[in-house]
C-alpha cells in the first residue's frame, strides 16, 4: 500500500493522534516537513491520500510552499485521493477547492463543544454523535467550498468541518494528545491573549480533566479518520 502524506508545517504542529492511528491500523505514512523545507510533492498518486496538518501562519501569506500544497490538493481531488485537513489544513482545502480564508470574529483558543448537523453527510462521518468537545486554536476561518457540505460548527466559528467526497476539511483539531497541547501551551502568551474570555481559555483550564477529556477527542478522532481510510488509494 502507498503511504500517506502528511504535511508538517511547523514543528510542535505534527499528526499527534493521527499517526498513532494510522500505526494501530498498520497504514503506511512519510512525514513531509514543509517547516523544514522539504518540497511539496506534485503527484498526489504517489500516495493513498494526503494530511495536512495545522500551523501559525495564514494561507492568505505569500509563502513559497502554499501555492503548490494548493495545487496539489485540486490535483488529488481530481484522482480522486483522499485529502485530510486540520485547522491550517481544513483552510488550505478550503481555499484549493474554491472557498475563502479570512479572519474569524474571535480567537477560538481551548476546548469548547463542537455541533455536528443533522444530516445524511453528517452521520456517514460522526454516526450518532450529534456534540462533542473539539479543540481549538485559530483566528481565521474558511467559508465553506462550492460543491462541498457543512457538517459541523460551535459558537464561536461557524465552520468547523466540511465534506467533499471522500475529502475531510476540519477547522477544529481532532489530532490533539496531552504532549501536544502541552507543547502548544508554552506558546499561548505569543496568542496576545491578555486574559481568558469566552472564547479562550487558559493554559490552566485547557488542562482541566485533561486525560478525560483527550481520550473522548481521540474516541471522535478515530471515528473520522477510520471513515477516511475506507477511501484510501491502494
């Protein structure tokens, strides 16, 4: 079986969860570094499907490796290989495929709930599970693209996911493990968060029932990405 791409674009932003599920499943993956410079693929037929993960920057940035991550996301829609995005992911497939990235109201920094829509497209990827409690660290957000279907959202960002096909675009972060967020936490003064509101929590309420609350994340996580190998590439 050819491997799956996952994308990197910084370094304590790497496929956490992710990667430990593909191991348990015994799918192949190759970690292209972007941070470190490693080129972007061109052919997306090189792999079962692609990941990309999240990261700080904006894909509205005039950075050298976003115009042919975009170009190669609409070349795996077209062969049909399954894209997967997180966060800074979800906003690069959105943007490839015909939406727009743009600021969000607010900053949307911790845990908070998740509502997953009410519809066929919906429950062919969440199941049963109609709310849960999704992990958060962004500023800007995607419209959703042409052809594509809303299925979930929160309070503070309407867009949390999108489907196309076999393709997953998330705003939320799904892939989170404690060494994650904890890496991510040494980072929240650089957010310019002067103190916590609604929509952004501390480092300290981030940890909060913490175990509890990564393992209900990862139990969501596994559902999702279980649906996107079914349409893995062999």
């Amino acid at each position: 079986m050819k491997p799956v791409a996952i994308f990197r674009h910084a370094r304590t932003e790497g496929p956490g969860y992710f990667a430990i599920f593909l191991d348990a499943h015994r799918v192949p993956h190759r970690l292209v570094k972007v941070d470190a410079g490693e080129p972007v693929p061109a052919d997306p037929r090189e792999f079962s499907g692609l990941a990309f993960m999240g990261g700080p920057m904006s894909v509205n940035d005039e950075l050298p490796w976003i115009p042919p991550v975009l170009e190669l996301v609409n070349k795996a829609a077209d062969a049909d290989v399954p894209v997967l995005g997180h966060c800074l992911g979800g906003q690069l497939m959105a943007k490839a495929l015909g939406g727009k990235v743009a600021r969000n109201s607010v900053k949307e920094i911790g845990w908070g709930a998740i509502t997953v829509e009410d519809s066929a497209a919906a429950r062919e990827w969440f199941g049963a599970t109609r709310e849960f409690s999704g992990f958060h660290w962004h500023g800007e957000t995607f419209t959703i693209p042409p052809k594509a279907t809303r299925i979930a959202g929160s309070a503070y960002c309407a867009n949390q996911a999108f489907v196309l096909g076999k393709h997953l675009g998330m705003q939320c972060h799904v892939e989170m493990t404690r060494e994650l967020i904890g890496a991510w936490c040494e980072d929240w003064g650089k957010e310019l968060v002067a103190r916590a509101r609604p929509s952004v929590q501390t480092p300290e309420q981030m940890f909060e029932r913490l175990e509890e609350r990564v393992r209900s994340l990862n139990a969501i996580a596994a559902g999702l990405y279980g649906h996107w190998i079914e349409g893995l590439k062999i």
